[in-house]
C-alpha cells in the first residue's frame, strides 16, 4: 500500500539531540541575547511595534529602497528561480513559507514586490545576531521580533532537569537571560502589531514550523497556530511558498521558490479551535504540494561554503 505523499514530506517536532553541536548553539544563542548591541535592536523594533498599534507610522526605508538593497545582496550571492511567477501577490497577504536557513526572509523580500510592505514575523536573535542584519533592518525596519528560547536552549534546559549537572551554570544563565517567549504580554503586543499592520493594508512573512528546518523537501509539524489566527480574524489571504536550496549554502547556488495560490477564507473575528485546525490542515496540505518530491544537492564546486554559511547564520 502508498503512503500518502504528506506522511512522506512532514515530520513532528523533537528537541535537538544533546550533542557538542546543540551546546555550542545554545551559547551562541546566549551570547547574542547578553550582546548589548543586539538588545538594543530589539528594544528599537519593539518602540516601532508600539508606534505601529498606536496608528503612526513606524521608522523606516521605503519599500523600494530596501527591496533594492536585499535583491543586490542576494542575486550577488546565489542564483534565483522562481517558480509560478504570476502567482506573486500584488496586495496584502499573509506570506508563508518553510524554513530552512536564516537567509529565508531576506530572500523572499529580495523576490517580492516593493509594495505592499512587508514586515518579517521571526525570531529576534536571529534576525539581529549579525552586525550586517542590524545595519539593514535596523534602517530598513520592517520586524515583528519574536523573543524567545530556541530548541538547543531548551534541550539544555530540559537536560539539566533531568539530571544533567555539568551544564547547569549555562541552563541557569539561559534561563536568566533569554525571554521563554510564553508570557501574555508580549504574545498580545505582537497580535495588536499584526492586526495594525494588516488593517492598513500591509502584509507579513512568517514561517509557520516555528524553527528551521533540519531536511530539504520536508515540512516540521504542527505548524504554528499564529497563522492562522491572523488570517481568520482579519480575513486576509494565505500564499503558501517552498524554499529549496537554502539549507546550504554556496556562492552561485539556485534558490528556488515555488509560490502557490492564495488560500481563502472566511473572516472569523473569534475563531474557534475547529476553524483554526481547519486552515492549518489546508495550509500544511499546500505546503507539502509545493515543496520538491525528490531534492537533491547539485553536485558542482561548493564555493565559499563556510563563509556563506556563518554568514548568514
């Protein structure tokens, strides 16, 4: 018997494996949450959060600008492919797409028109971990920053409470520094941001998986529920878009990405737990169609690898 093409291409959520890899990103992620430049990132995109759910206008590039700036970055990089080009949307929408790499959202506004805007709905550390990302968001703006603790912070965390002493000193300090992401105060300032953002009919990226992807052509479930809310209650369109080729990266490599159509429903201003799994469950569906059946790395000179890799990281 077949086993239907999504059971192939999704696989559940898990914490990373404990190894030296996982602690060395789990302080990585550390450092960058007690780096006095990168919290001061954060605290300006949060200032710009507040503006926006007051009515004004937050500070930043126009959309042509940094879409000009992005595109010369990436198309200097890699090559890019994209599929379906007439399903670019043109108005506001909810972009959605899997993740893979922390290059993704920097590659889908160098893709996407200039206008409506976009704003990125990620994780705050990665998106200002680098002096380089700093430098253009904090002048672009554009960012709904996520603060929060990643799966290698959390393994550490969860090790030591199984008995793991000899990284209780690093579970402590992530603990200490690194928001958990739960609390309802921050979780209600970004739902006001997105509902402001959209409702002056601008538009936002967001990666429903909730983290990066560990395996091309596969999506991590249960996607994120956010998703879904924002498009209910404010009746706005999903486009669904596969990333491939970006979980590795070399100069020249092709970056694909493949758009699908809108997805459309009903506005809900209160939605029920029902009507949330019924999107998700469209969505997920969308999504696996898009993404590749069979991917495989080119084989061709893997040219600045490492560099490309850390750089984008």
């Amino acid at each position: 018997m077949s086993i239907p093409r999504q059971k192939l291409l999704t696989h559940p959520f898990s914490l990373p494996t404990l190894t030296p890899k996982t602690i060395q990103r789990a302080q990585e992620g550390l450092v960058a949450a007690q780096n006095s430049a990168v919290r001061g990132a954060i605290y300006h995109s949060l200032q710009q959060l507040e503006r926006i759910i007051e009515g004004k206008f937050d500070h930043r590039l126009s959309g042509s600008y940094r879409h000009w700036i992005l595109r010369s970055l990436i198309h200097s990089l890699f090559r890019v492919k994209i599929e379906y080009p007439e399903r670019i949307p043109r108005n506001r929408v909810i972009l959605v797409a899997n993740h893979l790499n922390h290059l993704d959202p920097f590659l889908l506004l160098s893709e996407v028109p200039a206008s409506p805007y976009y704003y990125i709905l990620g994780d705050s550390r990665s998106l200002y971990n680098k002096r380089w990302k700093r430098l253009i968001l904090g002048l672009s703006g554009g960012v709904i920053p996520l603060q929060r603790r990643w799966g290698q912070e959390t393994a550490i965390i969860e090790a030591v409470k199984a008995g793991n002493e000899d990284l209780k000193s690093l579970a402590e300090a992530i603990e200490e520094n690194v928001p958990s992401g739960n609390d309802i105060k921050s979780l209600r300032q970004i739902d006001r941001a997105v509902k402001s953002i959209l409702d002056r009919e601008e538009g936002i990226i967001l990666f429903p998986e909730g983290r990066l992807g560990t395996t091309e052509g596969s999506l991590t479930v249960p996607l994120k529920r956010g998703t879904a809310l924002y498009a209910l209650r404010g009746g706005v369109p999903i486009v669904p878009v596969a990333l491939s080729g970006t979980k590795h990266l070399y100069w020249r490599k092709t970056l694909t990405l493949t758009f699908g159509e809108p997805l459309l429903f009903p506005q809900i201003k209160h939605p029920q737990r029902k009507e949330i799994e019924a999107v998700l469950e469209t969505l997920e569906k969308a999504m696996v169609e898009l993404l590749p059946k069979d991917y495989q790395e080119p084989d061709e000179p893997k040219l600045f690898a490492n560099f490309l890799n850390q750089m984008f990281y």
